[in-house]
C-alpha cells in the first residue's frame, strides 16, 4: 500500500486516489509516494507486452487503490484508438555525430505534443477517483495555456463524464496552429476562450479564480489539470519502461544494460518521470536535463543554486520556457527530505532563490546532468540531423540532441533522446532552420516542410485550417469569474 504524502510534510498523508482528486497538498507541496521503497519492483514485469501492459504494470504500483481491474479499464480507456503509431511512443534510431542515438517520439497522441501522454490518462483517473471517493458534483476543469497544453487537455477532457473544460488563452499570444487547434475542438463539454492580455494575466486570472470560487457553483467545483497532479506525472514513467523494451527487441542493448535518457525540460515532469522509472529499478544510466537559455536548472544541476531571479527569454522551444520548475520539488522530498524541501521552497518564494547542500548537491549529480543549448544551436540541429539522415526533429527535440552532443555521457549501452513535439506543431521555426523562407501563414509554413521533407503531417494536424471554428470568445480578464459561473451552470 502506498502513502502519498506532501514534499512539504509528511503529516499530510493521502491514498492515490485522493492525491490525483485534490492536485496539490494543502500546504502547498506536491504529493509524493512516501518511500521510493514502496515503488521497486522486477523491471522485467513492466517491459513485457505492448505499451499498454506495460502502463498496466506501472499503474498498479502507483495508483493501488483503485484496484488492478480498475487501473486496467483505465489504461485501456486511455489509450486504446487514440494514438496514431501502434507503439504510443515508438523509438527510431539516428545517426548522431559520432554513432547512433534513439530518439523516442512522444508525439503521436491526438494534439501532436507529447503532453498527450499524460492528458488521455489524467481525466480517466479523476473521473474514477471521483466516484470511489463518493464525490458526487462534476467536476470543471479551469486552464490557462501559453499553447501547448491547452489543446492536449481539451483533447483529454473532451466528453469524459463528469468533466468539462475551460482553457483561457492570450489573444493574438499562440501561434496559429495552436489557436486552431483550440477553437475548432468539438466535444461537448469543452470551451476555450481569448482572454485580452498576456499568458501571465491568463494564469493570474485562473489563480484568481480559485480563490474567489472556493465552493461548488450549481453541483460543479472547479479544479486543475497542470503538471504538479500526480495523475499526470505516473503516465509518463511508462514510455522509459517502453522504450526500454523497443531496445531490446530491436537487440541494441542486452538485458541489464544501462540507458542514458536525454530530456528536453520545462517543469521537470517528464524527467522527474525517469526517475522514477529508475528507482522503480529499470536500468537508466544518466538522466540528461536539457534546458534551452533559460538555464536556470542547468545552474543549479552544476552549482546547487537555485535561482529564478534573472531574464526571462522567448525562445523557439516555448513549452520549456520556464524559469520556476515546479517538479523539481518531489525530486528535492526525495534528496533533501521534507524539512529542508519546506525551506528551500519558503526560501524561492520569498527570496527568490535557494542552495542545496554538497552532499544533496552530488547525489543529485550522481543521476542528472544539466546541459543547455540556445536557438540557433537547436536550429542547426534540426539542420545537421535532417541533412544526415533525413529525420525532422521540433525545436523542442533539437534543443536536446544540441544537449547530448555537448554532454559528457556515462558508458551507457545506448542513448535515448526524448521528443516531445511533431515538427508540424512549429512549422515556422523548423522551416527557418533548415534554411529556407517563412511563407507569411502557419498553414503556408506546413505545406512548404512537407514539400521539402516528405515527412507526413500528423493527422491531427493536417485538418485543422478547414475545421470550422466552434469556440470564438474573446473576454477581459476581469469578466473570466462571470464567464465560468455561465459556463457551470450549463
Ligand atoms: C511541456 C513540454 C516540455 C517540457 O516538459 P516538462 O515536463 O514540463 O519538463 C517539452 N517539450 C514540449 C513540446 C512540451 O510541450
């Protein structure tokens, strides 16, 4: 049986099932399996099968109250029919400059992004822990989005029952791609609206939100689908197991053999994932955190100084454009433990800034390894790759493979980079790395990589300019409380 307890506090203590329903602890602190004792288990039970045996096995020992039937239904809800490659997370292999690396593609899900990942899983998790908690008011989930993740949530939610959704996002502040995507989703219980203003007002507007709206509006309490649910950080440790396995079979390493992972960060949540899949016991050698100009956690995996206080860059690879990585707590419960997690995170909230100690310092750096690339290094990553092996990487992808090639990898028997988004997602910065003119339009820039580079577009993707739109609010943020009040009450 496992406790999920807060990073913060160990006295706050919770079954999974709870932990997925309420996000965050009370205190402010993330939930955390208490004892990385309780997650080990025979790796060989969760690389056997196809990717969704494998999310079986990892469910089971993450979210064990909900019953093994259960976790299985719920697996099966979440990924049957939804992604595009029969693998979910299929591995190809790549010429790097000096042999071979993997690169596995988390993309194929319904919104291109590998968040897809997490959010098919999540709603499932919710829905169910609602009824086994005997919570009887739906639930309305309540986003703002700088691109990416609205659209993949809107995917996840879109007619789960129980659920509906509302994703707030800066007017003229996502590329074209990403609006559509939003404004042309159908389900029934999903809405995105254009809030006037910046992602910042966006998600100061949703904070608000939370605090003015504390109680349900007509049997309907709101909640939140962002990265610190443990409901969505579980679904990803499934793809290391996965890839793991496609190594094996495609024989480029032996059983036993230790895999570095490259992985591009943001919130450190799909890294945080490889590290669980690692103290669950699958062989990982290093877990490589590849950060682009915003180097703020490739600081502080070198230094042990964690600060947020410095400039905040645009950059092509936005999704990782981050410089508070709220994940990176669960990794300091773990190392730290909860007194010195409580401190350390008082300390970045009022100063803006924290040091570990040496000794936490070098455990830390006996597994992870900060790197980072800026702009024009990941463009001439997409470059060189495409030229020397014909293979399209997002901007997002090249900032990590920049990363391998500049970090000092252990022996491991072969590296994986991760890939977190379709190329086709931003077609305008991939266009220009490999050196060719913008065409004035999104769909313009799509047509010409796919004229250039053969690779098919994601289906997904391919519709979406003829899609006709279905959500076209535009709102001040001061009318986003009347605005959600309407849509509960719905
Ligand atoms: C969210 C995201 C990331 C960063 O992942 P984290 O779990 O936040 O570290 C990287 N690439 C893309 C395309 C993303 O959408």
């Amino acid at each position: 049986m496992i406790d999920y307890v807060s990073t913060r506090d160990t006295g706050i203590r919770v079954r999974s099932g709870k932990a997925v329903l309420d996000g965050q602890a009370s205190d402010g602190g993330l939930y955390v399996p208490q004892s990385l004792d309780d997650i080990r288990t025979d790796y060989h039970d969760a690389i056997k099968g196809g990717f969704r045996d494998m999310a079986k096995a990892v469910w089971k020992v993450f979210f064990d109250d909900y019953g093994a039937d259960k976790t299985d239904e719920l697996v099966e809800k979440s990924y049957r029919d939804k992604f595009a490659a029969p693998e979910i997370t299929p591995l190809a292999k790549v010429r790097a400059s000096s042999g071979d690396a993997y690169v596995l593609e988390l993309y194929h899900g319904p919104t291109s992004a590998f968040k897809d990942v997490a959010l098919s899983a999540l709603p499932n998790l919710l829905s169910a822990s609602r009824e086994m908690n005997g919570f009887t008011d739906d639930i309305m989930i309540l986003t703002a989005t700088s691109g990416d993740t609205g659209s993949a949530a809107i995917a996840g939610f879109s007619d789960v029952p129980g659920t509906g959704i509302i994703v707030f996002y800066p007017y003229g502040g996502v590329s074209d791609t990403q609006r559509l995507q939003m404004v042309t989703a159908a389900g029934s219980n999903v809405t995105a609206c254009a809030i006037r203003g910046n992602f910042d007002d966006a998600q100061t507007g949703v904070k608000k939100l939370f605090r003015e709206i504390p109680h349900p509006v007509s049997g309907v309490s709101l909640s939140s689908a962002n990265s610190i649910n443990i409901g969505r950080l579980v679904p990803q440790i499934v793809y290391y197991f996965s890839a793991y396995a496609q190594l094996l079979e495609k024989g480029a390493i032996k059983d036993g053999d230790k895999v570095d992972f490259i992985v591009p960060t943001g919130n450190f949540g799909d890294i945080m994932a490889g590290y669980f899949a690692l103290m669950m016991g699958l062989p990982v050698g290093k877990l490589v955190c590849a950060s682009n100009k915003n180097d703020v956690l490739t600081e502080f995996l070198n230094t042990g100084h964690y600060n947020r206080k410095r400039e905040f860059w645009k950059t092509t690879s936005p999704s990782m454009d981050i410089l508070v990585s709220s994940n990176l707590e669960r990794l300091l419960y773990y190392v730290c433990g909860p007194e010195h997690t409580l401190s350390y995170m008082k300390q970045l909230e009022e100063c803006g800034e924290y040091s570990v100690t040496s000794s936490e310092l070098d455990e830390i750096k006996s597994i992870f390894e900060g790197v980072c690339a800026d702009d024009s290094e990941g463009a001439a990553a997409i470059k060189s790759v495409f030229e020397r092996d014909h293979y399209l990487m997002d901007t997002h992808t090249s900032i990590a493979w920049a990363c391998m090639e500049k970090a000092g990898l252990s022996d491991a028997a072969a590296t994986v980079v991760l890939s977190t988004a379709s190329p086709y997602k931003f077609s305008a910065a991939v266009l220009e790395a490999l050196g060719e003119e913008l065409t004035g339009s999104d769909e313009g820039n799509m047509k010409r990589v796919r004229e250039i580079t053969g690779v098919p577009v994601p289906a997904g993707l391919a519709g979406i300019f003829e899609k006709p739109v279905v959500h076209d609010g535009v709102i001040d943020t001061a009318d986003m409380k009347a605005y959600v009040i309407e849509k509960c009450s719905e």
